[in-house]
C-alpha cells in the first residue's frame, strides 16, 4: 500500500475490499434466495444500480463532511438540525437492534445443532418455547459479559468473520464448479432461459424487497475511511463503484449457485434457517470431503455470531448514552456505576430482548417459522436506522454551502435532495410492506395474523418509547430546577 501524509494512505480498491467484508456475507444471498428463488438475480443488480450506489455515496459525503462526528448519524444530526433530532436519530440507532439481539441466540443454536448432529432435525423438530427458552438463556449470559467489559470474543470474532468471508467466497467457486468438476445435476429448471430470472413485479414481490434492504443497508459503517482516502474526491467514488461491483457479483454468482443446489421453484421452508449448512453439506458430498465443510461453516458462524451478539449488546448502547442528552434521556438511564457501565441502560436491553424472545413463542409454534419471521421483522427493523442517514444527506443538502468536504457526491443542492428524498422513501416503502407476513394465509390463518399484529406493534412499540423517554427527562430536569 502506498502512503502520503495525513494518513492518507488508502486507495480506491484498499477502501473497495475493507467495504466489501464489513458490509457483505452468505447469509444475504441465502436469506433472498429463500424468499424469491432466481429471480433475486434481477432485484440484486436493480437494488445495486437504484440504492446501494447513491447510498453509499451519500454516506461518503456526510462522513467527509463530519470527519470528526464520533457518533455516527446522531453527530450528523446535531450539526444539520436540533439535539431533539439528533437523540431521535442515536434512539433509532439502538433501539432497532433489539430484534437483532433476539435472533441471534438462535443462529448460536443452530450452529451448535449442525457441529453436533449434521443436520438440520433442530429447526424442523424442536418445539419453539424450547428453542426461546434456550435463546433467552444464551442472551442473558452474553447481557451479564458485556457489563464485564468482556473483550476476547471480540478479537476471535474478528478472526471467525475472516472465516466466514472465506466460506462466502468458497461456497460461490465450489457451487459453479460442482456441476463441471463433481459432475453434479442442476437443481433447478431451466436456468438457460431468460424468463426464469425475470420478477413479476406483484405486491407479493414488494413484500419480500425489505430484505434486500435489510441486506445492503449499513454502509454509514463506510464513513470513517473517507478521509483516509488519498484523493476522497475521485478515489472514494470509485471505490464504493468497485464495492458495488464486487457485492453484486458475489450476489448474482451466489444466487446462481444456490440455483443449482437448491431447485429454486421449489424452495425448501427451512432454507433460511438451514441453507448455508444443507448447501455446504451437499457441496461436501460432492467434492467426497463429507461434513468437513458444513463443520468448518458451523464453527466460523458460532464464533462470528457469539461476536456480533457481544458487540450488538454493547457498542449500541454506549453510541446512544456516552453523549446523552440530560434533557432527553432519563437520569436513570445516564447514571454509571463505579466501572463505567450505564447499568441500568443494559437492564432495559434485556428487558426488552426478553419480551421479543418469549412472546413470539406463544404464538408461532415451530422453530422454523419462528426463525423465519425473526429474521423478517429484523429486514423491517432494521432499516428505520438508514432512514435517518437520508434525512440527515437531505439537510446537508439544503446547506451545501455551509460546509466544507473532501468529497461531495452531488453539488447540486436540489439533485441531492433528490436522491436523500428517493433513497428514503423506497426505504420506508420497503419497511411497510415487509411487515406482510411471508407465510400462506390459508394454510395458517392464526399464526399469519399473529404474526402481522406482532410486525406492527414491534415497531410501534420500540418508537413510541424513544418519544416517552424525553417526557420523562424533561420532568426530572424540572424537578431538579
């Protein structure tokens, strides 16, 4: 790598590559496969071209603009608009992660199930108050290290994501080349034929496009390197060209392979849960090293989920309450005990984790479904944090000219809004429609239901609590006065 001064010593394809494995991974093409076979092919290079470029662009600016901004797009907002929309903005950023923080328990278990037993009985048999009971417990433990300011994970998490970057990239070469080299037949039908890639764009196909979102979404983790950049305002641009380029390909060649494994008119109901395993285990088969790889896939993703679940409890919170806002956020929430850990705001954590991981389970029966609709609600979730990355591109643009940046993606102040105001409201449009449960209706209309209310009130539920905490500050500010 070749180096100037002021640390500038990053390059287009430096920042291209370190992008690539923050932000990309199998699951993404697994989890899209399983909700809409190959014709995912055609939305991954759509996504591509009409988001995730400008998104990334976007977020390019504002981290060049705010290079100094440690909280994210809570900083953003405090220097474009009011603190009232800036805690707004650092509430969102923590509060959509509770549903991540109770799916992830569940992978842990299914990673440990296929390192065990080889197959995927534990999705398909086990009944879902056991599998809660399990996820709550793992939670819990993970909840009470991270108050201990445990570490160690993190750093063999690092290496694990390593692990499981490699396995992406193996499982796209092994999946092409099993049909020349195994002499494998192909799962799927017609895969020759332009029409078998081709969407019909029905409101079913919207439904699903939440998770393609939830896929993409997260590049604001991209910011910090701008300013590392050796010419930010030709080598950012063309390195978040060259991360498209590469996510896309991983996702079309991916996608592909899945194709040929999976027979994708006829999706397997436990693909979410149980794709990459059942993929890797047939690619095993084929290559006669047996389980090897499916055991090598289960040991990365434990280590690799145990890390972002340790990381996902704690470094949340801490952006959220390190620079809280006395007149926003409760005391009770900002006070830390004698080690620097605000413990009451790790109580709420759990607390509220508790809830998504035991409800549910009183309403969706198998583990199955249960793990599906997680991981959907999360592809709804999620996202309203990337909402506030828009906002915040559409403010800067009204202030072009107030602010300097190494780069700037569009100088044309009404051309950029017009891309922050594109980008958010296909955000929104893709949150409300995945609220659509993603199970037949007829076949189980009560859980279908359930579930949709449970989509709903999720959402609802976590927003209203980031508008009631400031109502509480606010009266203990009084008290104080």
């Amino acid at each position: 790598m070749e180096t100037t001064g002021n640390n500038r010593n990053f390059r287009w394809y430096n920042i291209a590559l370190i992008s690539f494995t923050a932000v990309w991974g199998l699951n993404n093409v697994v989890n899209n496969f399983a909700n809409q076979g190959l014709v995912v092919i055609v939305s991954w290079l759509l996504i591509m071209a009409l988001y995730f470029i400008p998104y990334t662009l976007m977020v390019g600016q504002l981290g060049a603009t705010f290079q100094d901004a440690e909280g994210g797009v809570s900083s953003w907002m405090k220097e474009l608009s009011t603190s009232r929309w800036a805690y707004l903005a650092a509430w969102t950023y923590w509060i959509v992660h509770v549903p991540y923080l109770a799916q992830k328990p569940q992978a842990i278990l299914i990673g440990f199930s296929w390192l065990f037993q080889s197959n995927g009985n534990f999705v398909n048999q086990t009944p879902s108050y056991i599998v809660q009971a399990l996820s709550l417990v793992i939670f819990l433990i993970f909840l009470w290290m991270a108050t201990k300011g445990v570490t160690t994970l993190n750093r063999v998490g690092s290496i694990a994501g390593i692990g499981m970057f490699t396995m992406s990239i193996l499982f796209i070469i092994l999946g092409l080349a099993a049909p020349f080299i195994a002499h494998s037949s192909i799962a799927t039908a017609h895969m020759d034929q332009v029409s078998t890639y081709m969407p019909k764009f029905n409101f079913n196909y919207f439904t699903t496009i939440s998770m393609l979102v939830f896929a993409v979404g997260g590049a604001e983790k991209i910011s910090p390197y701008v300013n590392k950049t050796r010419n930010p305002s030709k080598e950012f641009p063309l390195g978040m060209i060259l991360l498209a380029i590469m996510v896309a390909l991983s996702a079309v060649l991916g996608s592909f392979a899945m194709g040929m494994i999976f027979d994708a008119d006829h999706i397997p109901n436990d693909l979410m849960a149980n794709g990459s395993y059942t993929a890797f285990q047939i690619l095993g088969n084929y290559f006669h090293v047996g389980n090897l790889l499916t055991w090598i896939f289960a040991i990365s993703n434990i280590l690799s989920t145990s890390a972002a679940l340790a990381i996902s409890v704690d470094a949340p919170l801490r952006i959220f309450l390190n620079d809280a806002d006395k007149n926003f956020v409760p005391a009770s929430l900002r006070r830390k005990n004698k080690n620097g850990i605000a413990i009451n705001g790790y109580k709420l954590t759990g607390i509220l984790v508790s809830i998504i991981i035991i409800v549910p389970a009183l309403g969706i029966g198998g583990m199955n479904d249960l793990y599906n609709w997680l991981m959907n609600l999360n592809s709804v979730v999620m996202p309203m944090r990337y909402l506030w990355v828009f906002v915040a591109y559409m403010l800067l643009s009204k202030q072009i000219k107030k602010f300097n940046s190494d780069y700037v993606f569009v100088k044309n102040s009404k051309i950029g809004f017009a891309f922050g105001l594109w980008c958010f409201l296909f955000t929104a449009f893709a949150c409300i429609l995945g609220v659509i449960p993603k199970i037949d209706y007829a076949a189980n209309p009560t859980t279908w239901w359930f579930q949709l209310a449970m989509n709903i009130i999720t959402p609802f539920v976590l927003i209203a609590l980031g508008v009631i905490m400031p109502m509480i500050a606010k009266r203990q500010v009084k008290e104080e006065l």
